[in-house]
C-alpha cells in the first residue's frame, strides 16, 4: 500500500537526535494496516470504523514516545503529496482525543425543498469552496475538511409500476436480477482443504465494465415464467449523489464575510462545546 510506503521512508529519514532512544537501531517498531474498515478496538477512545471500501486505517508505532508529535506535521505533508485523491489525516492516539478543534457549520434557513435540493447542493459547494479558500490562508492550519464526500455519479432506475405489472415484474425482481448481473448471486460454496470459496455466479467483465450496459439486461419474474429486457420495465437515469456526513457541511475554520442570503454559519468543535 503507497501510504505504508510512505509512513516508512518519513520514519526512516527523521532525524535521529532526540527522536530515537539510545540503544536503539531504529525508530519504527510496527507498521499495522486495515483495508476496507478500521481495526478492532485496541484503545477506548478509538471507535471502529465500519466497513467500507474506499477507507483504510494505518496505525504506526515507534520506539520513542516523544517522537511521536515531532513525525505528525512531516507525515501529514508526505502522505497529502504522495497519496493523491485521498483524504488523510494524522493523528497521535490520545486518552482523550480533539477529533475537530474548531468547526464551521454551515446550513440553509429553511427545509430543503426537493424541487431545489440540487441547487441548494451546489449553493452550499460554492460557500464551503470560499470559506475554505480564507481558512487555508491562515497560519497554523493543518488539516482543513469538510464532511462532504465529491459528488459520486449514479445510474437511477425507475420502474413503470403499469408496465412491469403486466408481464409480472416486481421491484424485487428488478433489484435482484440487476445486482445478480453486476455483483454477482452466491450459488454455493467450493470447499478447498479447510477454506471454503463462494462460488458467484455473474456477467462477464466485458459484460459488466460500463454502468451503461445495464441497458442490455434481462430481468427474471419470481412470479411468472418470463424474461424481459429491462428498459421494456424501466428508464435509467445517469445522477449525482452527495453523500454527507451530516445535515450541514462542516469546516475546521469560522468566517463569516462570505455568507449571505438563506445562508448562515455556525460555530462547532470541541470549543464550543466547552461553552
């Protein structure tokens, strides 16, 4: 994993005057990887994260302990250089932990409208972007976030309830038969030694490359023995979907200047919940 890699030459190439013990050789002691989730509980004030393809968790242990805060800032600066596209953050592992110091929430004054939601999303995108643009400026900014993920392009199937009904088709049906078709359906285990292998059964990768050969599926009825095309049920619609965190998006930063009209800040973070 390139971020391993990276935590390894930053540690190796540290300075050894006062950041290493005498009588020690080297200052890494482990590095210890989790791919597609976080680790088990091994601290209390660390929560497991669930699991989730695009999260992996790194944690790095050295011989000396107050080396530790000194590695922070030239790992952090490293792995924002080296590991492009990826969202990381450094932390030493504390008793009592200062997830956000200083948070910026930033929401609309009234309920989204569904009519307006998509512009409302780009609004808030635009304000963040600003406010994001100050914060970076200032001094003494080390990792500066947000707790929205980019938009992530979707393929949306609507399915004509008139249509699918008269051939027998459910929306379980369809849901079924797309998922079988790109994930693939388990249709029994292959037993090696004392492993066993799921066998998945699903189209082929040339099959299955491009969202947009969703077009050519077929979809089985669990009620009727019949196969339909699935745009003779259905229209696919290409999306993009916001994932988020929570209600408002959230900064490591206050400013107001920015703001106008249906928008309005917030002040969060662990200082303000001390007020």
């Amino acid at each position: 994993m390139r971020a391993e890699q990276v935590v390894r030459k930053v540690i190796e190439g540290a300075p050894e005057e006062g950041t290493k013990e005498k009588g020690t050789e080297h200052l890494l002691t482990s590095v210890t990887s989790f791919i597609g989730g976080g680790g088990p509980r091994f601290w209390f004030s660390i929560a497991p994260e669930a699991t989730q393809t695009n999260y992996a968790q790194v944690i790095v242990q050295v011989r000396d302990k107050e080396a530790t805060p000194k590695l922070i800032g030239p790992l952090q600066d490293e792995l924002n250089k080296q590991v492009p596209g990826a969202w990381i953050t450094v932390r030493q592992l504390q008793t009592n932990p200062v997830e956000t110091p200083v948070e910026v929430l930033i929401s609309g004054q009234a309920d989204t409208d569904p009519r307006t939601e998509n512009e409302d999303i780009r609004s808030l995108r635009a304000i963040a972007s600003q406010v994001m643009d100050i914060v970076r400026q200032s001094p003494g900014i080390s990792v500066l976030r947000d707790d929205w993920s980019p938009d992530s392009p979707q393929m949306k199937i609507e399915i004509d309830p008139d249509r699918a009904n008269l051939v027998g088709i459910t929306n379980a049906d369809v849901a079924t038969s797309t998922a079988a078709a790109i994930s693939g359906n388990p249709v029994g285990i292959y037993k090696e030694g004392n492993k066993n292998i799921p066998i998945v059964v699903r189209l082929r990768p040339q099959d299955r490359a491009r969202l947009s050969q969703i077009e050519n599926l077929y979809v089985n009825s669990s009620q009727e023995n019949v196969k339909v095309p699935l745009l003779s049920v259905a229209t696919l619609k290409d999306i993009l979907e916001t994932r988020a965190d929570s209600a408002p998006r959230t900064l490591s930063h206050a400013i107001n200047p920015v703001l106008s009209g249906a928008w309005r800040p917030r002040i969060g973070g662990t200082r303000a919940d001390r007020t």
